[in-house]
C-alpha cells in the first residue's frame, strides 16, 4: 500500500525547481516588473540566495541586478537590498560566519573570487553610459541613510581587498572619490566610521601617492580625533585600527611626516595618550616608581594600542629617514614632554615585557645621535633600588639577565 502515500515522491522531488531555477524566475520578474514593490520582492528573494548560489546570481542575475541598481538608485530599500547580495558575492572565506547554516554558503575559489570582482569593476554593457558596479556604488556615498551607506562603505573595503591597484586608479580618478572616503570617518555612526577606517587602510595601502592625498585632506586630526574620543590606549579596537592606519600614513615617507611635525599640535597631542599616572614631569625628579602602575589593568588590547602608538613614535624618528627629517622630529619630541614621558615608563612597575621592549627601543631612537636627549637620559635613576641606580646600568643589568624575557633583554 506504500504506492498510495509516497510512491510518487520520487518524480516530484525531481521536478521541483531548484536554486538556480528559481533564480532565473526571480531575475525574469525583477527584469520585467513595473511595481516597485514586486521588484522589491524580487531582489529579497534572490538575497536569500546569495550565499548559496553566488556563482548562480552572477550568471543569471547580475546584469539585472546592476541595471536595477542604476535605475532605481532613488529607492533606498532596494538599493540597500541589492549591495546586500553584492556584498555576499565578494564575501571571501576568511569573512565568512561558518558558525551557523555552513551548508548554506557557497565557498568559491581564489580564481573566482577574483572573476567576480573584475566583474565588479567592468562596465556593464547594459547601462548607458557604461559604468560599473563599483562607479555606480561610489555614487552612493551621498546617500546617508544607514542601510545603503554600510554596506557601500563594507563592499569598496572588500572590494580593495581583491582588485587593489584596479580600485585605487578608479577612485582616484573620481573628482571626489578620496575625499568623500575620507568624510565617512566622521561619519556620527560609529559602525559605518569603524568600517571606513578599515576601508581607508586598504586604499592607502602601497600608495604614496593616495597616502598624500589622504593626508591632505586633514585625515591625521580625523583619526586623533577617534583616538581621543574612544579613550586613547584604554580605546577598543577600532583605536588600533586608526593607530594602525596612522602608522601606514606614516612609515618612510617624509613628506607625511614633515606634515604631521609641522601642524605644532599632533605631537603634543600624543602625551595624552599615555598620561596615565606612568610619566613624571622635570620637576618632579627622577623616581620613576610610580605604585599606581601596579594596580593597572594591562588587557591585550590596551598593549596592542601601546605598542601600535611606540611604533607611530619610531616612525616619526625612524634613523631611515634623512637625517633632518628625523632630528626635527626628535626636538619635536622632547620640546613637548614626550621624551620625557616615555623614560618614566621605563622606570614604573608593571609594564608588561612587551611594552616596555618596545619603550626601550623607541626611547633609543628619540635619542640615536642627539646630545640633548642622551645628557638627560644619563640624569635618570631608578629608585626602585636602594640606593637608587644610573637608568643605564638597570638596562645593562637587564640586557645581561638571563631571567628577563628574551624580547627585553634584545631591546
């Protein structure tokens, strides 16, 4: 009797659409449509398979997706919709959440990956004039609702991610496409700004030439800014993102350094970052044994934000640089107190190994080659010894331990 239930299952499940079926459905109803909310519909519905059938979508949807794109930009809810599934298209594996629904994404190769974003930044035959997806996208920036302005911001990060030089020439050639980049960092949204930073890093990334022009357009007080507001090394990640950003700005090029010496404020305004409780001022002798070190909380993250800001530091006195370059940089440094900071550190308790490396090696640098600096560091003491000892025979003693960490005693 089992013929009368289920003896036809079999012919059913073979006919039953499948994904790709159902795609082309969806691509046909989008393309021949003139209700707004049935196109609407539509692109919901083929954002639902996305993940599954990315190499589907591209075959069959992409072109109609694109058109629709450029047709109904007016239309935030479909245009946010739409960057949605484009974001999915270009979601490497590395980005992909596998904690949930596994067998509901598609993972694609290298070679594909990088298919489709070509694809991304060919123009498309079916728009007059022919532009691009990413020159349709970049039109977006204006747009300041949430759910189109996220994921314009996330799809140029990703975007850079894989057609790096490709994305740069495209968006250099655009009147306004650095500085409107450039503007999403003060963006009051804080998960768009986040994002912006990282998208900033990628697009500066091996580029003197984007770099001068990120640097032009004021990004150094943007990210002291962030930095400030997020609570300097106490700051989450999004501090190490703008560290690190600031760091690549930085890094061999004298030009932007020069920059960054000059506005009489940047450097200054880095004491505060590590003003907590840990410096002495000139007037308050040479101790060093500050107890409140030994009370704080030294998260992974607040190390990394040190260490990332020493690193800013040793680039700005970095001895690669020509040799004006960096001795302005080093009188920078200990006119504003900094220098001065950074010895205290030296002498506190509670530094863990690898910040305090990391000090050592950037309060060498300040010093490399300056009479100044090198005289006052000769007037340091550590108090924590009884009687308190020279500065540089703790280091010394250090250098020898062989108890100290190895990343202590190299520094």
């Amino acid at each position: 009797m089992s013929w009368l239930f289920g003896g036809s299952t079999t012919e059913e499940n073979d006919q039953k659409p499948d994904g790709r079926s159902y795609i082309s459905i969806l691509t046909e109803r989008l393309k021949s449509s003139h209700i707004i909310d049935d196109r609407r519909d539509a692109v919901r519905n083929l954002r639902g398979f996305s993940k599954k059938y990315k190499t589907d979508i591209v075959d069959l949807a992409f072109e109609t997706l694109v058109v629709t794109l450029k047709n109904d930009m007016s239309d935030t809810e479909l245009v946010g919709i739409i960057l949605d599934i484009f974001n999915n298209l270009i979601e490497t594996e590395a980005n992909t959440d596998h904690s949930n629904h596994e067998d509901q994404i598609q993972i694609l190769s290298e070679e594909k990956l990088d298919e489709i974003a070509s694809t991304m930044i060919a123009n498309c035959a079916a728009i007059t004039p022919q532009e691009s997806v990413l020159s349709i996208i970049l039109e977006l920036l204006s747009v300041y609702e949430f759910n189109v302005r996220f994921p314009t911001v996330k799809f140029i990060t990703q975007l850079l991610r894989l057609k790096k030089l490709e994305v740069q020439s495209l968006i250099m050639s655009q009147p306004m496409g650095i500085s409107s980049l450039v503007d999403i960092l003060q963006d009051q949204m804080e998960p768009i700004r986040n994002e912006g930073i990282l998208t900033m890093i990628e697009l500066s990334k091996d580029s003197q030439t984007i770099s001068k022009m990120v640097v032009f357009a004021d990004i150094y007080e943007i990210l002291l800014n962030i930095i400030e507001v997020e609570g300097f090394s106490e700051g989450y990640v999004v501090v190490s993102d703008c560290l690190s950003l600031l760091l690549q700005l930085l890094q061999d090029n004298s030009s932007n350094i020069s920059f960054f010496r000059e506005n009489r404020s940047f450097i200054p305004r880095i004491c505060s970052f590590f003003d907590t409780g840990r410096g002495q001022s000139d007037d308050e002798g040479q101790g060093g044994d500050n107890e409140s070190n030994q009370t704080q909380v030294w998260t992974d993250q607040k190390i990394t934000n040190i260490v990332l800001m020493l690193s800013v530091i040793r680039s700005l006195v970095s001895p690669s640089l020509p040799k004006n370059e960096y001795v302005a940089s080093q009188d920078a440094v200990k006119k504003c107190g900094l220098f001065t900071q950074l010895c205290g550190m030296l002498m506190a308790h509670g530094i863990p190994a690898q910040v305090l490396a990391e000090t050592i090696c950037t309060v060498g640098d300040c010093a490399r080659g300056n009479a100044v600096s090198q005289d006052y560091l000769m007037t340091l003491s550590a108090n924590a010894f009884n009687p308190p000892r020279p500065l540089i025979f703790v280091l010394l003693m250090s250098m020898i331990n062989e108890g100290q960490p190895m990343i202590l005693r190299a520094a």
